[in-house]
C-alpha cells in the first residue's frame, strides 16, 4: 500500500515516518507540509539523513489522489478541519492525528477548541481509532480519527471498569502528566530547556481539550458518566504518558476479580499489557514503542480503585496507533511492522 | 545560639548545613554522624570545600550536651526513635526530622513503619511542628517532630478546606510528585540514573508512611475526616514537591471566595504564597527556598475544588521548615537566615 | 549604594536580582527593561512573587543618574554598545555584562561579534573585569566590562600556567562544556526541551566570539600566546560550565610543583578552590555559588598537563562576578552579599 | 542461526535482546546469567514482558555448546577472560563484549586492567571488531573481541587522518562525554540521580582502560602513533558519546580535501554518515541506532583539525556493533535486523 504523510515536519509525522520506514507492508510515496516545501525532511530531522531522500511536497489533494491510496494527516487543530474533506472527497483513505474530527457534538468542540465546527458530513462518517474498542470491520473505512495521547492512555485505563458499570460514574478523576514532546514541537517559553529543565509544571487546568473528547467516550461506553476531573502537568521528560486514575467502586470487589477482569478485557489486545499485583508501571518501560501498561490497585480503606495507564505519547498516543489502525484497515496483524521492544534505559 | 546537627551526611543534614552557614543569629558546633567519624564533611560533600572545616563527630549524647542547646538530628527512622530521649533527657532541646515522633497513635506507627513504638513519654511531649499551624508558645517548647515532606505539602494546601468545613471530607484524593532528592542518598537501583532519568515512576501506592500523617493532622482540624487516597510519584527532578489535590465541595462556593479565605489564612504566612487566579506554581519557582507556593481552581462542571501545591522538600519539606522552627524557638523572625530567593532557574 | 539594573528580563538580570536582594550594602532602587516596561517583574518571573513588587521602567540614562549611583547593564550585544556611554556620559558607573566592551581592538570585535565598534572613548575606559586577576584599584574604576562566562573559566585556569610561561602558547586546546542557561532566555529551536533533553550538542564551531576575548587576555599575559583552539557544547543541564584545557608543558615538572604554583596564584582568591590531587570537579558543587573550582592533571606519558575548571555560568560566569566586581568598587569584601553555599544536590 | 547471551541481565546484553528479538536471521535460544539463574528476564527488565518469556540460565560451556551455534559475552572484564577459552574450546563462536580480549600485549592489559592476563592463545585468536575497518573475512572467524564504545566513536573518527599520515601522531587530543548508560546498570554513589542530575563530571583522569586500546589501534594504522590524550566526562543523559577530537594537520590541507577523503573512506558503511561543511552531529540524532555520525571541521588559524564523532554507546558502542559483527560472520548484509531509524527525538 502507498501512503502519503501531511504534516511530516511535526513529531507525530516524524514518528509515522520512523515507524513505516521499516514497515513490512507499506511505503512511504510522499511527504506533505504547508510550510517546507522542497525542503529535503533531513534538513529539518538530520537523523533521517541517509534513511530518506523524500522532500517535503506541497498539499495538493487532487495530485496526492492519483498517486497514494491513504493520507496520514498529521496537522495541527484547524488544518485538518479543512484538508480531511478534501482529501476524503478525492477518493482518498485518511487517518487524521489531529483532535478537530474527534468530537461528535459540533458545539462541544467549538467551545473547547475556540474553532469553527468541521465538516457535518465527514464527521459523522469518522471513526473514532481507539483501536483495542473498536468495533466496525475497519477494511470497510474511510476514515478514522485517531484518538489523543491523554485520552488514549485514560480510555484504555478506563474501560473495564466503566464498561462494566463497576464505578460511580460521578467520582473519575484522572490526574495526567505527560513528556514534553506533547505540547509539539514550536518552541515556547514553556517549553524552553532552561525553563523546563528540573521542573514538575501543571498547565491548562479545567480547560484542557481532551476533556470532552474522554467525557464523550466514556459516556458511549455507559450512559450514566457525567462530567470527570482532569488535570494535566509537564514532566521534565522527552517522552511518556502517566495517567493515574482514582474513582470510588459502586460495590465491594476484591483485587484478584478486578485483575481477572482486566486480564480478560485485554486478552487479544497485543498491545496492552497488565501487570501484576504489586507492580507498577513507568513511562520509560514502554519508551518508543506501542504499548500500554496497566496497574490496578484496589484501596478498600476508602473503597477506591487506582488504575495507572503509562504509553509513549507519540507512539500508542499518536503515530503508534495510527499505523496499529492503518494495519486494521489493511487487515493485516495489528502489530505488522509495529512490534519495537522499548527502548530501555 | 549553639546547635548540633546529627545525621550530617544525609541530604537533610547537608541542607541544614547550607542554611545555618549562613544563619546570623545561630552556630553550628559540631556536626555527627554514626558511620563516618573523624571524616570532614566536605569529604562526603566536596561543594563544602572551603567553607566549612568541620569533621563529622560520634554520638554521644552527655557530651553533646554540654557543648550545644538544641540538636537537629536528620537520622532515619529508627534512629532517631532511640536517640531523641536520649538527647531530651540529657537537658537539649531537639528538632527531629525523622518520622519517629510524627504518629501519636503507636499501634498505627508499627503498622505503617513496620517499626516498634517510640518513647511514650516523649512521643508525648513531642510538638508537630508544621509551623504555618502551631498554636503553642514555641518559645516553651523543648521538641519538634518536623513534618514529612509530603504532609508539609499537603496540609499547606488542604487546611484553609478542612478547618472550614468545605470539603467531603470523605473525598479527599492527593496526586503527589517528587524530586529524587526525597529518597534520600543512598543508591538504589530505582534511583540508578539511566533508570530514572526521562522516566516517571509511581511507588508506594497505598502503603506510603505519609498517609497516616497526612490522616492524623486532618482529623485534628476536622474530626469528620476518614482515610484518604494519596499517591506517590517519582519525577525525573532533584529537588520539589507538588501535590495535586481534588475535593468535592460540601456547598456551592465562588472561586472568589476560596480566594479570599486562602488570602486570609496565610496573610502573616511569610512563606506561603497563593497565586492569582489562572497563574499554577511549578516546583522550580521554589527551588532552594523555604517557599509554599498554592493555587486554587474550581470545576462548577463537577463542583470539585483542586488545590495544587509546591515546595521544595528539602527546604520547606524537611530542613527548610527545621530552620523555622528554630526560628521559632528562638523567638525571632520566622524567615531569619532563610530567605533565600529560589534559584531560578 | 543605589544601583539600577537594565535588562532585568534576562536570565543574567534575575541573576542580579536574586543576589542583591540579599546583599547587604546595596539595594536595587529600579529595574528596567526595553520590551516590557510597566509591568512588574514578577509577571516574568513567578518565582520573584512577594519577594519583590519592583515594577519594570523604561531606559532613560538622565533619569536613572538622578537616582542611583551605579548601573549593571545586563543587555545583549549591540544594546549595551550604544546605551553604556550614553549612561557614562551621565555621570553614572556602570558595569556592563555584554559582550560590547571586551575587546579592544575593533576590528576584531567587529569580525567576530558581526557589529560596528563601539565607542572608542570609552573602549579605552573599560576595565576588563575578571576580578582575580584586576591590578587596578577599583575604588576609582568608572566602568567595568564583566568577562564572558567561558572566558572566566578558562582564563582562571589558564592563568598559572601561562603567566609562568610554563606550557608551548601554540598548544592551547579548550574543550568547553555550558548548561543551556548559557543561550539565553529566548525560546529557540536549539534549546527546546524535547530537542536538548537527553542529548549533547556541539556548537559554534571555529566561530563563538569568546575565542578572541580569551585570546586578547591570555596574550596580555604573554605576549607569545597565539591562536587558541576552543570549542563549545550544550550540556544537558541547566547551569554550570566545565572548561577541560589541554596543553604541552615547556619543561618537565612535577605535579606537585604545578599544584603548588596554582594554591599560591589563588590563595587570597575566596572564590576560586583548588582541588587536591585525584579529585575533580563537577558543576553541581558550584551550583547556585560564585566558585570557581580548578583541578589539574600531569600525564608524564605525553608532558601534557590538563586543567578543568568549573563555575556557574549565572553566577561566576556572570551576575556573581559582577556583584564581586561591586565589591570591589565599593572597596568591601569580595564575598560580601556572595557567599552562597553551592545548592547540592 | 541460534545464539546464546550470557550476562544477559547488563545494559549490554539487554540490548542484544531488544535487538535481536526483531532480528529476521538468528534467534536467542538461552539467555544465561551467573547471578539470577531460574528467574524470568522480566523480572529484571519488565519492558520485556509479553516480548520474551525467557528465563535466565546458568552457565554451563558444555550444555551451551550442544544447543547453539555462537555465543555473546556481556560479562564485565575479568569474568570473559576465564569463561571465553571455555566456550570456544567447545567448539562455541564467540563475540565477547568485555575489554578482556582487546589489549593485545598482555603487560599492558594488566597495567591499565589491573587484572591477570588472559589466555594467550585465544588472546591471539581474537579479531579486534571494529566491523568497519576489519580487513578479515569474517565467515571464517570464531572470535571477535567487540571494542570498546569509546575507542568505537574516537577510532572511526580518526581513521582516515591516522591512516593517511595527515596528522602530527604527537598531537592527537580526544575529549570524550558519554551518556551515564556507559557506567553500566550497578546502582553506585557516582550514579544516584540526585547526583549525577543537572550535573556533569569528569572522570578516570589519564586511567580509562579504553586509552591503550585506542593506541593500540591507531599504532597498527600508523606505527608513528605515540600517547594520546584522553579524557572522559559524565553527560546527564542516558545514552549517547561525543567524541570530540583535536589534531595538528602535518601539511596544509583544505577542509574540501578533508571531507572527501572521509566521504571516500566509508562510502560503503551503511553505519557511518559524513554530515556537511557546517553541519554537526548531536548524540539524540543516533539514539537507539546504530550509526556513527562524523563532522570535520579545519581552523586555517591553528592549522588544526576537530573531528566530532557520536554514537549510541549501547548499539554503536555496544550490542549494536557486536550484531554488525554478527551480521558479517553470516556473510549477511552488515544492517540486517539492524536499520533501525534513531529514536528522535
């Protein structure tokens, strides 16, 4: 299959471009973006020098039709809003990174993305790409909207119990802290080394749009979920994702039967993985690679569980995944050309 | 005043060190340490080349008894337990830093320390000495038990809640973070550095020492208040502590207001600092200094109150809040020798 | 003394900030900045909340002379260039932390810092300020330009031997190594975090224009000293800077010959420690602190000798030097509202 | 082909197992550890779970050789030198990791070693496998001595000027930084996060083993080659080296003719990249691969050349190398299992 990356000079492209370059299945035709054209990637990313000659492209979604079958956009909120439709009304497969086509309710994005709503038609045809839980038959897809990084490790921390009716829907809080290469790769003032460097930051509080977009999941998954709490910090790291979740159980359950039944949920699902009683995960034991590790710990002082969710933000958290669904829609092994062992230490 | 330090070769003593070299009402006479006698100290601490001479002493309390007037001792617990009566009973006065004198309760102390009680008597005696909340005449005062580092942090932040009546007092959840510092010196593999570096880790969880601290101190404020969720986190950091804390509120209640009460419960608190609202401290805006830095933000979606508060732990968190308290004692300026401006950063 | 400080914003003007408002001769009577008058300086610095409630003034040399004595300049080059006279001509004294008036030819100025000389009058007037080696008395210095913080490094542990015409002038080789606070608090793309975490730059190859600031002092020294090899790194880090220097020795002599030499050149020197033989130095045991630590190493096997040499780069490198440089204007004690014990760890 | 690690618990050998799990030709039949036998690796590495159930083994010679065709040990100097002779006299290939078989003159080994000679048949035996400038054909060889990862980095930057007789052989200066990964996994003071943190050291001052086998090296390129001068220093990062490297040019030779030589030199290494005039490596731009990225850089000034070389020092510097050399005993193509793109950033 040929693909075609767009947004190529961002992280989340630089990583598709990482991933595929040693994909079994699929070649990289081209590379997109608005801003560097004809431009060879390695000028941006001299770690790519010798790996690829691709130069950068210009956006052109009649031409990339006629020589790719699928587009990765890997474009910023408000450019894929308008590229997508483009790209899917000229035939073309697309996978979007990007948050705008992730929520349904055209009023919650634009209150939580402070931007004009999307396309009604292309965004009702997405499909939301948490890949674990989905369930259309993807080789039938045009489209999928690839979940964020912080919802994807909240969801996937979250499901069982909620799908499963085991938490009062009203007590989720999830307090998230997440590697720097989250907030992209322009340099702010946050974001300067100095600044970052030795330093635990906690930003975006209560306003963080990835709140609507785990409400509305969750909120599939079982009616009765309200509003949650969460919070997101920048951790002095590259790297990672660390959700921990707390949320009072609506009855008494023991440990082994909430493990059964994570053990369970999971059992197909190669990419996630639950660790046992006792252990814990860190964000460097799934460090460029497409896992997410789970904890569960059941406190019965307060009747409260924990679950702790750990991915690598650009891997499981954005291009990781998106290739896991990229592999779904060709019907090939959700791990092809994925399976990386972390990167450890 | 004359002072002698026991446990210099910790971080804790060494940060005491710091502060009172530079302390104009206070002297260090002599410094201790069990296992490196007849060593100076810039031996274990090459930054103290130069500017301090003095080699780390036995324990032997009649003598330092009739050398100094109060000791700092910055052992671990389970040291400290047998050595504080010892220091008491021979006429000094001591600030303890260890968890030893903490626990009122005995059977709770075995339990979450795995340790056997300390001195009846002088557990007793001992005055939690969370300075911004004691109501004694310290000038009277003949022991501190100085609070963990992750208590400091958390009852800073939780008091102006729960001596009001806010909260759910069955709701309260603590996300804590820590630097590295805060497992002390001694290498571990967890704290190897290609471990821990671009890593985050959770630890602890539900077994953390500090719980039952944490627990003791509230329900002194609000005899309502049942047992809390707290966790731990090791951040890829040296030095700070923030604690990411979340209540439902009892009432509806304007951010305003809880602006206001937290103004007022700390105006003569010349080391707690509440942001503006929409401003969140970082741990690095206290770093080196004796600061309390908090923030409040209020969730009407989930009528959920958030405070988030920093220090660094082994000023504020541990010899920081020591120094104070001697200040204290003294009956002098509570930021004298201590006002050191964060190193920024 | 009343003293102003222009460029508050930077990270060498918080540096000053941070000093003086624990110093006890000086008091900082304003703060001025050319891109964000007005407001007051803890809006671009948190960590200065409560601390201070100075509020950022315009540049207007008449007015700052009716009201202070003496003026740090902590602009870039090419700022300080034209503002220093026009403050000089006002009467006031000034000790400037840029680049604009350390070398005194201007035509080599102009090769390497890509700018036109600066005032020649007052070109001639400047003192170069590296404080250890200043013969004049400074109680009568109007002005003072601040050496750079590589050249302080170097120059410091250079200064034995080349004085002493001890090592080959044609074999000068410093490898030197800076924390990211060296480039400045502009958020570029080179010290994004996720681009400088983890990772070792080399920069400015051939091209920094410390070379020539480093070159003039060592030839002022000797006349025989020619070009000099020197390279420059990004560290990891936030502060610090370790100079390693390489150079073939003229003569055989021994270590402890060299070692002596260095204890005499720098016995009265506070600030500079010399190592005692096998020990080495490293950035964080200067942290925070205005030292200078210098080890040196004799390989009879080449008859080459190594210095190392390390400092704070915001502190010795340049805001602490020039408080010392105050001092000595003031004819008190160097260390006076200095002598900070390194933050470790 | 089936291999067997021993030592398999190090960084080194955990990276032949990340490795070589995704490797398309070979397969890891044991993994062998002479302190935790019967454990599963996950317990000492939990990023490997779900990846390989494999359980630690002891070593037996004897059983290894019945069941696999070569053998890699990642044993610390001192253990190779006795376990190697066993597995090759029976009838095993071996490439060993250690530093045991590299120095070739046994007086020297125990000089910088401080350890007893190793056996001097095997020691004959052994090929030195800097896999790019191997002149053997490697299908015939049963051992290969796997180098050192600084002597890799320093050595595959110096060899077209060493060979060439470009440079003075007296003149030769290598200050090398290395990621903290390069201390090994063994928890120590010098390691402690909080220590090595924000912080960089030198070490090993004229006593790194890896200073005769460089000599080595460059003597049999250029008998002229005497001393060199090498110094190493901690980087707080996790993995990567920076070699940077000084010499006198012998005649006046233009940077065009320089950096042609080197494009010629290793016009077929897939592993060696020659960046452009101006451009210069950093260590994430290799991260997690197995490349070796070079810069030139000529100062008409000094008549001196710099060549800066980075590798990963657990892939290049390492288990990388070591598969490479793999890769050649099987007459495979050199980046086989091996084309991994850098994890950046």
């Amino acid at each position: 299959m040929k693909i075609a990356i767009i947004g190529a000079t961002g992280y989340g492209g630089a990583e598709l471009i990482r991933i595929l370059n040693m994909h079994p299945e699929v070649s990289i035709h081209s590379i997109h973006s608005s801003s560097q054209q004809n431009k060879p990637i390695h000028e941006s990313y001299p770690h790519l020098e010798s790996i690829t000659e691709q130069v950068l492209q210009e956006i052109d979604a009649e031409k990339i039709a006629r020589q790719v079958d699928l587009v990765f956009t890997a474009t910023p909120s408000g450019i894929s809003s308008k590229l997508v439709p483009e790209l899917l009304n000229n035939g073309l497969k697309v996978i979007d990174l990007s948050g705008d086509y992730r929520i349904k309710n055209p009023t919650v994005y634009k209150e939580w993305y402070k931007k004009q709503p999307v396309d009604a038609y292309w965004l009702h045809e997405a499909v939301y790409g948490l890949t674990e839980w989905m369930d259309e038959d993807l080789t039938e897809i045009k489209f999928i909207s690839n979940p964020g990084c912080y919802p994807t490790a909240a969801l996937l921390g979250l499901a069982p119990l909620v799908k499963n009716q085991l938490i009062d829907t009203n007590s989720i809080i999830i307090d998230a802290k997440s590697g720097v290469t989250g907030a992209g790769r322009n340099a702010t003032p946050t974001t300067h080394y100095p600044e970052m460097n030795d330093n635990l930051k906690i930003y975006k509080v209560n306003e963080h749009q990835h709140i609507p977009e785990i409400e509305q999941v969750l909120s599939e998954w079982n009616a009765e979920v309200g509003p949650i709490t969460f919070s997101t910090h920048l951790v002095p790291m590259t790297r990672g994702i660390m959700a921990t979740m707390y949320a009072d159980l609506t009855k008494e359950i023991k440990y082994e039967q909430l493990f059964q039944l994570y053990q369970e949920s999971y059992q197909d699902a190669y990419f996630v993985r639950i660790k046992e009683q006792g252990m814990f995960p860190c964000t460097k034991e799934v460090y460029g690679s497409n896992f997410c590790d789970i904890s569960l710990a059941y406190d019965k002082r307060t009747n409260r569980v924990m679950v702790v969710s750990v991915i690598d933000n650009l891997m499981k958290g954005a291009a990781g995944q998106a290739v896991q669904n990229l592999n779904k829609l060709l019907g090939i092994a959700e791990q092809s050309g994925l399976d990386f062992v972390p990167v450890y230490p």
